[in-house]
C-alpha cells in the first residue's frame, strides 16, 4: 500500500465527516424552524406577526422557519421571548 491510497482515504473520512456535519446542522435547522412554526400557530401568531416583534423582515424568519437559515443563539433568545417560550422548546 503506497502513501496516495491512505491520502486519498483520509480525504474520503474527512469529506464523509464534513457532509456528516453538514447535514445535522441542516437537519438541526430544519428541527428548529418546525418548532418556532408550530410554536407561533399554536400562539395564534402569524410570522407577521412575529417580525414586528422581532423587527426583522419576513423573508428572515420565513427561511428560518423552513430551515434555510441558521439564525445565532442571540437570535434564537429573542425569537424564544416574543414567543413567550423557553428556548429549550425550540431546541427539542
């Protein structure tokens, strides 16, 4: 076994490894949209609604809300208040 094979291997781990965390995060944000969504319906909030709150654009918290953003925990904190809901309801 030369040395190109085990290069050529430790890219493939590393590669693999790097989609693997690529897609928890998307499946993470997926997650985390579905449950502001079904957080805010449940409120009876439209995401109107919860722009205003947040002052934030429509467009923001619809990519959000369809896991197509990774909003900061800063973020998460003030979606998690205008929703009146522990942050850790909108992480499960």
């Amino acid at each position: 076994m030369g040395v190109l094979p085990c290069i050529i291997e430790q890219l493939f781990l590393k590669t693999n490894s790097a989609i693997i965390i690529i897609t928890d995060m998307r499946n993470s944000a997926k997650k985390l949209g579905e449950n502001i969504r079904r957080i805010r319906v449940a409120k009876e909030m439209t995401q109107g609604d919860l722009c205003r709150k947040l002052k934030v654009d429509p467009a923001y918290i619809s990519n959000i809300e369809n896991g197509n953003k990774n909003p900061t925990l800063a973020t998460i904190e003030r979606i998690a208040e205008a929703l009146s809901t522990p942050i850790e309801e909108l992480m499960k």
